[in-house]
C-alpha cells in the first residue's frame, strides 16, 4: 500500500479531465463550456443552458426547437407511477420520492434503458428526464396536500408549467407570475453544473460501472440529498426561520457555528473550492433584492439573512477559514417567496442540477480514456489472526 497515496475526501485528487465547467474558487468565477454563469442567468433560458452543458454550444434557433418539443411531448409520467405517489405517507421527504420514481422510470422505458449510447434514444432519454423531473418534483407535492395532479400544460415554458402543476387547482386559479418565472429560470441555471462535487463524482461513478442513466441520476439524486451537500438550501432556510420564530438571535447561532462540539454548522456558509465570495450566491442575492424591491416584498427572512451574512463575514472564525455565503444561502428565500415548501429545496437544487449530471454522465461515456472508477485504500486493520471456533469467543 505504499503506492497508494491518501487523499480523505478528494480534496487534491482529479478524476477525470472535464470540459464542462470552469471554476476558479481563489477568484471566484464559474463559467459552463466557458461561458460567465453571470451571461448564462442574465441571458438565457434553462433549457439553453442544459443544451449547453449537454451538447457542447449553445442551441441554434432549429437545435432549442427541437429540444422544446421534446420537453413538451415528454412530460408526462407513466399513470402506472401515479400510484406510487398516492401510497407514500404525506410527510415522505420528496427527495426520498425523486430518487425512487427517477429509478422507476427506467423500468418503465425499456427501449432507452438498452440504447442509451444510440444517438436519438439518447436525446429522447435527455429531454425525457429534464422534463418528467418537473413533473414528479410537482406531483409528489399535489400528492402531500392530498390535491389532485395538475397534468403538464403543452402551452407553457418550463418553468411557468412547473409552477402551474404546483400551485394551479380547480378551486384556486393560479396565475403564474413572469418574474417568478424569470426567477426559477435564473435559479435553476446557477444550479446546472459545478464540475465533481459529490452528487456529480457519484453520477460519475455509478456510471462508470456501465449502469444505466437513470440509475446513475437516481444515485446523484441520494447524494445531494445530504445537509452538506444540496440539503444545505432547507437547512439554510430552517436556521433562518428559526432565528424568526424561536427568538435564537444571530449572535448566538454564529457562536453555536463555531461551537466544534456542537454538531450545528452555518449552512449556506464555506465551500471546499470557493475561498472567496460564491458568484453564484452574488448572483441569486442581487435578484432577491431586485425581485424583492420591485414587488415591495418585505419578508423578515431576508433581513436576518442580511444581518446574519454581514456578521459571519466580520467574524474572525470566518474571515481565517474563508467561509463565504454559497449558492444555498440566498437560494431558500427566493423559493420562499414563491411559496414553494421548505422540504422541497433540495428537489429544486436536483432540478437545476440534472443537466450537469447528464452531461458528466455523456462526457465520461463518450471518453476512450475513461474506466470503472476504483479507489484505493490504506489498509489498517489486523495482519493476520488464527482462526476462532465460536465456543472460544468473547
Ligand atoms: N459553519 C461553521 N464552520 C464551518 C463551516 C460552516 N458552514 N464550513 C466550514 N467550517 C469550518 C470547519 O469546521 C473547518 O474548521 P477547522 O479548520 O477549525 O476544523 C474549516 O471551516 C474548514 O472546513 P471543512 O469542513 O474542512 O471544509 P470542507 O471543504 O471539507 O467542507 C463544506 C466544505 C461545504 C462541506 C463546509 O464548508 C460545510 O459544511 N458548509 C455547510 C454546508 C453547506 O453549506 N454546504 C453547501 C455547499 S455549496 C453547494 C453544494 O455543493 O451543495
């Protein structure tokens, strides 16, 4: 094991060569397929980004049509899963329900499961799952409040029909707001891709055992549920609200941050690249207030969240760690706003991020040079020990 070199949580170990995604955490940029994510959010829609980190450039006009259709004709789910939904108790975590339907998917489209490396069963697998996520994203939803499912609306963009099947009922019109749209779309695409953190490395190595999409996706899935990782958004949110409701003040909630024997950390603080300022949070804490001040939204939990940054950011704990609000802190308050419930931020984090796993996944197959990923260890148990009949043991 002398050859072995140990490296806990990969913190200096490359994977793979990639080129998706571009970031250099000292500075803090992030560019997909060299572009900034500041052009990408100002300028395009989600389903162009995804196109983007999938296939390579960004779609011409003929390329995004296609991939629209696609979306539209492919949103629906098998009605044999609806079941699934109905069974699972209300209080189910829905990353927990999207992991599990993502998985079952697969079964239900044995063509593609087979054919996935085919050109356009690949495309048709693609734009299948970045449409059908929404879907079951907003069923299992409508399945905890116990209202019926609000089907996928051909006329609507991708996000404007994600929070339609949300929030529209018989009972309840909903009329969906173009500046949440703008928002979800903005959200979703600083979300798409950041090279190999956990959920992306897992994608990555599920596949790498010739698994197929939908069971690598559905890994990915599991991997980001975890509060370190894209569980940070609902743990982010809970802190604040908790800060509101319980009368816990800032101070004391940066000190249990700070605590090592306390298990609590500032979620939405500190990243394993970023040594400075996340962009993607500069950029989600710019539309918050923008969206904030031009709808005259007051809502405390931006204030806390203000005055909880500014004072991590002038503590000396934080300053000598470089802990910097990530893409989670900013996140929750948006998706607050528009109302969507606090266990589901992580399922929105999963959304945004699929493209990125899709592309990882198609970028590692299409590589000659990729193999089955297998990490080494250092072993450090027993040598050797003779052997114990039971009667002799304990
Ligand atoms: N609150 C309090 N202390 C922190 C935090 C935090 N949020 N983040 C890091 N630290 C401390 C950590 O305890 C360690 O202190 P010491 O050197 O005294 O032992 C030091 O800062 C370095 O942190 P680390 O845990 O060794 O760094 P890492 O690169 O292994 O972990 C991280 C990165 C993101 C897991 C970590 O910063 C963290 O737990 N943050 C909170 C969870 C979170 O917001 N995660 C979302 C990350 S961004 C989106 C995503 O990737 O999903």
């Amino acid at each position: 094991s002398g050859l072995v070199s140990l490296d806990y949580g990969y913190t200096n170990t490359g994977s793979t060569k990639s080129q998706i995604t571009f970031v250099d955490g000292e500075k803090g940029i992030l560019r997909y397929r060299g572009y900034n994510i500041e052009d990408l959010a100002a300028y395009t829609t989600f389903p162009e980004t995804a196109w983007l980190l999938i296939y390579g450039n960004l779609p011409t006009r003929e390329e995004l049509g296609t991939f629209r259709r696609l979306l539209t004709e492919n949103a629906l789910i098998h009605e044999n899963l609806l079941n699934f939904f109905r069974e699972m108790p209300p209080s189910a975590h829905p990353m927990g329900i999207l992991g599990a339907v993502v998985n079952a998917l697969g079964l239900f489209t044995p063509r593609f499961y087979d054919d996935e490396s085919k050109q356009d069963a690949f495309n048709l697998t693609v734009a299948s799952l970045i449409s059908k996520v929404r879907t079951i994203a907003a069923f299992s939803y409508k399945a905890s409040i116990g209202e019926p499912f609000v089907y996928p609306d051909a006329e609507k963009s991708y996000c404007s029909n994600f929070l339609n099947m949300m929030f529209s009922s018989k009972a309840k019109p909903y009329n969906v707001d173009p500046l949440f749209v703008h928002a979800l779309n903005v959200l979703l695409i600083v979300h798409a891709d950041h090279e190999q953190n956990c959920s992306t490395s897992t994608v990555r190595m599920v596949g790498s055992s010739q698994a197929s999409l939908y069971a690598s996706i559905c890994a990915g899935i599991c991997a980001l549920w975890g509060p370190l990782h894209g569980g940070a958004n609902q743990a982010a949110l809970e802190t604040l609200m908790n800060i509101h409701q319980s009368g816990l003040t800032v101070k004391q909630v940066i000190e249990k941050a700070k605590n090592k024997k306390d298990p609590f950390k500032l979620y939405g603080f500190g990243h394993r690249v970023y040594k400075n300022y996340d962009p993607r949070a500069k950029v989600l804490k710019g539309l918050v207030h923008t969206i904030f001040d031009r709808e005259h939204i007051a809502d405390p939990l931006l204030d806390i969240a203000s005055e909880l940054e500014e004072a991590a950011l002038n503590d000396d704990y934080f300053i000598e760690r470089k802990l910097y609000p990530n893409v989670d802190f900013y996140s929750g308050i948006l998706y607050h706003a528009m109302e969507i419930p606090t266990n589901m931020l992580t399922v929105m984090f999963a959304i945004g991020r699929l493209p990125g796993w899709i592309a990882h996944w198609k970028e590692m197959h299409d590589d000659p040079l990729s193999k089955i990923n297998r990490p080494r260890q250092i072993y450090t148990g027993y040598a050797e020990r003779p052997w114990l009949p039971i009667d002799n043991r304990g």
